[in-house]
C-alpha cells in the first residue's frame, strides 16, 4: 500500500494540523502522560480504509482476510453505520493517520485520542511484554513478514493455494498462545522437546525414514521413537498451541499418504505469523481499558480545557456521543467509566482520609457530621487556577513564586510581553501537572456530585481501621486544604501501568459502578427462544464480563497430549468454563489443525443437551430448562469427525471450576 506523500489536499491538511499536534502533545506532558513519539500521517478515504483492514500498517502478507477487512468497512462507512475516524499502531516513534477530509473538530479529537493511546502503548506492562522482546520497530516486522512470505507465494515451486491454506490453518490458532508470558518464555517450555542428544544425532542426518530403518538398528530407533512418545507427553496443558504444533507438528502428504516434516517454509511462515500473534496480544487485552484512556483524556482536553474552539465544540460533542452511545457491549463507554469511576472513587477516598482526622468526626457519625455542601465548596479549584487565561496573570502573580500550581517560567515569559504562548487558545501552559489536577478534580464537577456523601460506611470504617493520629484538624477547612488533588490521576497512571482487562474488570467493577450505570446480563433464553435479561445483580454483571473478556473473549483452548493414546495424535482441551462451543467453528478449527498436525486430532469439551419436554415444561411455567452437561471428545482423522464420551480423568482436567482469570505475571503473586 503506498501513499501519495506529494498530494496538494494532503500536504494543506498537514499545514493546518501541525499546530493542534504540536500543542496536543504539549498538553498531553502537562497531564502527566509520557506517550512514545507519534508521526502523523494525512491521507485519503481509500487508504484509511486500507489501513483500517491492514490492522494500521501500510504492508502485510497476501492474504484474502484483508481484502475482506477493507470491503466491510468501505460498507460500514457507506451506509452509515460507522466511521472511521483514527488508527494508530503500537510502535516506538508510534504512526497515527489522519483523514484529509475530516473536519478540525474530529482531527483534534484524534490527536488527543492517539497521544493518550501512544502514553498506554509506551507503558503498560502487557505491551512491554512484546516490546522487550528487542529492538521495537513492529512496522519493519510487519513489512519484512510481508515480504518474505510474498516471496513464498511467488515462488514456481510452491504453490499460491498451498500457502494460503496453511495461513488458514495457522490464523485459527493465532489466538490459542500464553498471552501472559513473552514469545521466548512461551516457547521455552521445556515440556514437549526431543532430548538434546538425539536430536543433534537426528537433525544432523537429511535422510528419510525409510532410509534411516535400512540404516540403523531397531533398538536406537525405538530409542528415538520413545524419547518422542515420552517428549510429546505434557504435566500441564500448553497454552501456546502455536508453539507446540511448530515443535512437533507435520504435514499429510497425500501423495505417500503419511505424515511428513513440514516444509522449510511452512516453519518459516507460523514462526512469524506466532510472532505477529504476540504483538497484537496486548491490544487485544486491553481493548477496555486502552479505549477508555483514550476517550478520557481526549474529552478532558477537549471538552473540560477546551481544546476544542467554540466552533468546534459541537461537532466534537456530538461524534463523541455516538461513539460512547454505540449499542451492545462498548469498549470505549465502559472503560471511560470506568477510569472515571477510580478517579472519583480514589479522590473521594482521599478527602474522607482528611475529614476522618477531623476532632469530632468518626467513621459512625460521617454522614451526620459532615456538611457536604461546605465540602464541596472547599474543594473547588482557586478561581484564579481555575479561570486561568490571558487576563489572569496579575492573579497568578499573587499566588507567590513557590505556588507548584503555576509554571512560572511560563508566567514570567507571558509578564515579559511573549506573545508566541497564544494563551487566548492554550491558558493550560501557565499552570503545572497539580494545577491543572486541581482545574480538573472530578468530585467539584457537576455530574459527580452526591459521590462523596455516597461512601459506604464499611469503606469509612476500612479507612479509619489503622489511623492513629485521628484528631490532626479543628476544621473540616483545615482538612481540606491537605487533600491531595492529583491523588486520582496519580492512582490511573499506577493501574495504566499494571493491568489487562480481565484485571482492570475484576479489581474495580464494583457493586456500586455496576449499579450507578445500569448495567445488567442477558443470555437466550431456551423456553423463549430470544434474548433476554438474566441478572442484574453486581456478581452476576462481573461474571459475564470477565468471561467475555478472558483470552480475548475466545474460548481457551490448550494442548494436553501429543501421543494421545500412544498413536502420534494430538488432544486439545477446551477449558470450559460453562460457556460451551460453537461445535460447527470448532469442526473447522479442527480441519484446519489437521493441516498443521499431519495425524488425527482430538478435542475435549463439554456440551450442554436439553431435553425437549423438559424445554417445553419449562415454557410452560416460565421458567429455564436445566441443561444436562456432557464431556465429549471429538476426533477427526482428515476424512471424518467421530464423537466419544471423555475419561473421567479427563473430564475433571477441562472442567468448570472458578473463572480463570490468572493474568497475573509471576512476580505479582
């Protein structure tokens, strides 16, 4: 995919957006994200859109996916049912694209998203798990992945379709990996590997198997055969099937009708389409928590510092709400709430931290003792922080020259007649990280308020538990001008850091988020035959959400034998968790796994059966028929699916148990 870099619409648009980036990425530093350089790209509807369906990169494999990517969004855009408006990649200087036809409002909406996506790419340490892998340049990755299999699917001697079917195989498996280790610690497992020894004897020998029985005795070859059987046996599952299958998989040659090494360049490909798996986990994990990031601190700096001109506000506002209004289950709403939700949750901690050490208050009497109009009117910002701008410098002046609020070389520039700071447009650059935390505390502003008087008594009594020195202040005033104001931006950066979403979820769904934005479960309904709301209660609302987004919200699928039943076949488990499979999608998967096997495959699952008088009762009587759970085993030989009952032993090993959420890197633990 190139671009037309000469192109005079383009090269317009960049002179018009080259201020807005620049101050973005000013404001961006002043708020306290510390994103990777961004290199901003303009360019036209076709090639958004080819960018959009490449995953944000200019260069990828040849492949039908991506043709198909790129028709359904030219049709989403189409017919009105989404645009797109930014894209940007996790690299380190990150690349953002930006439409030449959009108007200013949304390309200042997009820096702003893209600065705040840049700072999660740079420091949340599920990214950091690919990006310590070495010298972080994804694109030249993508690129030279590209390139090489281009090269593959040009080449006489390799066919076109046989390399497409096996990037068919592979992507089926492309989110079966251990997501929460880096690609080298995953593939250095030592469970699954043919001792040393041997192997160099083997890998040093190019001859067939039929030459090596003419030439050895059966006594070494049976050696070899049972450090295989005894290599390909696993003490727990592997996660990373990926791995595992380019360790021990083959091919069927229909020609010979056996299983053969796979071909040099069949390794080659599912070694980087393995790698590229890797690089795009950490998007995947943490859709919720990276999108909502992005949608709060763009709609801080261009809503609540006005980033946006008067002109432009109204169209921001009205995009954002469509985005944030999207039916169904909304990455950007919910993880804007939920960043919002810590936020206020943390400050109003902190101010009841101070109130608590206040003579004459105690967690019992808090709600009785404390005026939470007066509070409130404590907590707002100075009005000389808070209506900072042009006008405002004598007010800031007075504030002194140790006030931490103020960039008073910024003020001293302004004093001196500096005219380039334009703080008509930008008055954020006369204050500091904790002015601008005070210009901006969550719990003064208007949709907030009531959070505070809101705290629960056992949270009151948690906080109070351990304070010793709980007499400090006579006046709730005194209090108050202790607390902390960049107490809850500080405590988002620390989760920004450590968390995915299943942790994100876990930590901080709490009973009061779940019920304060009406959120709720929905799951068909057997008797009804249609969807319909399940639950409402807070665990149940956490359960669902956890499950959705546990292994990308894909059902998790590890190895658990390579020789199962000591005929060379491998066995897959499904780590049910009461949501069962698809079983036509989990057939293909398996026809495309034997591909990458060369022998029979087996999966592991459990089903759910309904009775259909009992379905029909239970309609009756408005209620929900009791499934009745059933492990199976499903096998497929290249030609045919067979189905068994699964062992006992088995079953216990994929079996529903609490939901698995063990996303935590060892040291955590």
């Amino acid at each position: 995919m190139s671009f037309r870099r000469h192109r005079r619409d383009a090269q317009r648009e960049a002179a018009r957006l080259d201020e807005p980036v620049r101050e973005a990425g000013a404001l961006a530093k002043k708020l306290g994200l510390d994103p990777y350089p961004v290199n901003y790209w303009v360019v036209n509807y076709d090639e958004m859109n080819q960018l959009i369906a490449y995953g944000g990169f200019q260069e990828r494999y040849p492949h039908w996916r991506w043709g198909m990517t790129y028709d359904r969004q030219r049709k989403t855009d189409q017919f009105g049912m989404g645009k797109a408006f930014e894209i940007v990649n996790n690299d380190d200087p990150a690349n953002a694209f930006l439409q030449e036809s959009n108007s200013l409002a949304d390309q200042k909406a997009v820096i702003t998203h893209v600065e705040a996506h840049s700072d999660f790419f740079k420091n949340n340490q599920w990214f950091g798990l690919f990006s310590d892998e070495g010298q972080f340049a994804a694109a030249a990755m993508l690129e030279r992945h590209a390139q090489t299999i281009e090269r593959y699917v040009q080449n006489p001697d390799i066919s076109r379709d046989d390399v497409e079917k096996f990037i068919d195989a592979v992507l089926c498996l492309e989110d079966t990996i251990d997501q929460h280790r880096t690609i080298r610690e995953a593939a250095a497992d030592e469970d699954g590997r043919i001792p040393e020894d041997i192997r160099a004897q083997l890998d040093s020998l190019d001859i067939s198997d039929d030459v090596r029985r003419e030439v050895f005795d059966d006594a070494w070859l049976e050696q070899v055969e049972e450090a295989e059987r005894e290599a390909a046996k696993l003490t727990d599952p592997r996660k990373d099937v990926l791995a595992y299958v380019r360790e021990h998989g083959m091919r069927y040659d229909e020609e010979t009708g056996k299983a053969e090494e796979m071909e040099p360049w069949q390794k080659d490909v599912l070694d980087m389409l393995r790698e590229e798996a890797y690089y795009f986990a950490a998007q995947k994990m943490t859709k919720v928590m990276n999108e909502g990031w992005a949608a709060y601190w763009e709609s801080l700096m261009l809503g609540d510092e006005r980033f946006a001109g008067t002109d432009e506000f109204i169209t921001y506002a009205d995009h954002q709400s469509r985005v944030l209004g999207s039916p169904g289950l909304n990455p950007y709403k919910l993880g804007k709430e939920l960043w919002e939700y810590i936020e206020n949750s943390t400050n109003r901690a902190e101010v009841a931290d101070k109130l608590l050490r206040v003579t004459g208050v105690t967690w019992r009497n808090f709600h009785e003792t404390v005026d939470f109009d007066e509070v409130q009117e404590h907590l707002r910002a100075d009005p000389a922080i808070d209506g900072v701008s042009a006008d405002s410098l004598d007010e800031l002046s007075e504030l002194g020259p140790d006030d931490p609020r103020v960039d008073h070389e910024t003020l001293d520039r302004a004093l001196s007649g500096d005219d380039s700071l334009d703080l008509d447009a930008y008055p954020w650059k006369l204050l500091t990280y904790e002015g601008l935390a005070e210009r901006h505390y969550s719990l003064v502003k208007s949709q907030n308020r009531g959070f505070l008087s809101r705290i629960r008594r056992s949270e009151l009594e948690q906080l109070s538990r351990y304070m010793f020195d709980d007499e400090v202040y006579d006046s709730v005033e005194d209090a108050l001008a202790d607390v902390d104001k960049t107490a809850g931006w500080d405590r988002m950066r620390e989760i920004r850091e450590s968390h995915n979403d299943v942790t994100f979820l876990d930590a901080f769904l709490s009973e009061e988020f779940v019920r304060a934005n009406h959120y709720f479960a929905y799951e068909y309904s057997q008797s009804s035959q249609q969807f319909r709301v399940s639950s409402s209660e807070y665990r149940d609302v956490k359960k669902k959400l956890l499950f959705q987004f546990t292994n990308f919200g894909k059902p998790t699928i590890a190895v658990y034998d390579g020789n199962f039943d000591n005929r060379g076949e491998l066995l897959l488990g499904h780590q049910y968790n009461g949501v069962i499979l698809d079983m036509k999608q989990a057939k293909g998967v398996l026809e495309r796994v034997y591909h990458l096997w060369g022998r029979p495959v087996n999966l592991m699952t459990i089903t759910k059966e309904f009775d259909e008088h009992e379905v029909e009762v239970a309609r009756r009587r408005g209620r929900e028929p009791t499934p009745e759970e059933r492990a199976i085993r499903i096998r497929y030989d290249g030609e045919s699916f067979e189905e068994h009952d699964l062992d006992p032993e088995l079953e216990a090993r994929i079996a529903a148990g609490e939901v698995d959420y063990d996303t935590k890197p060892d040291d955590w633990l």
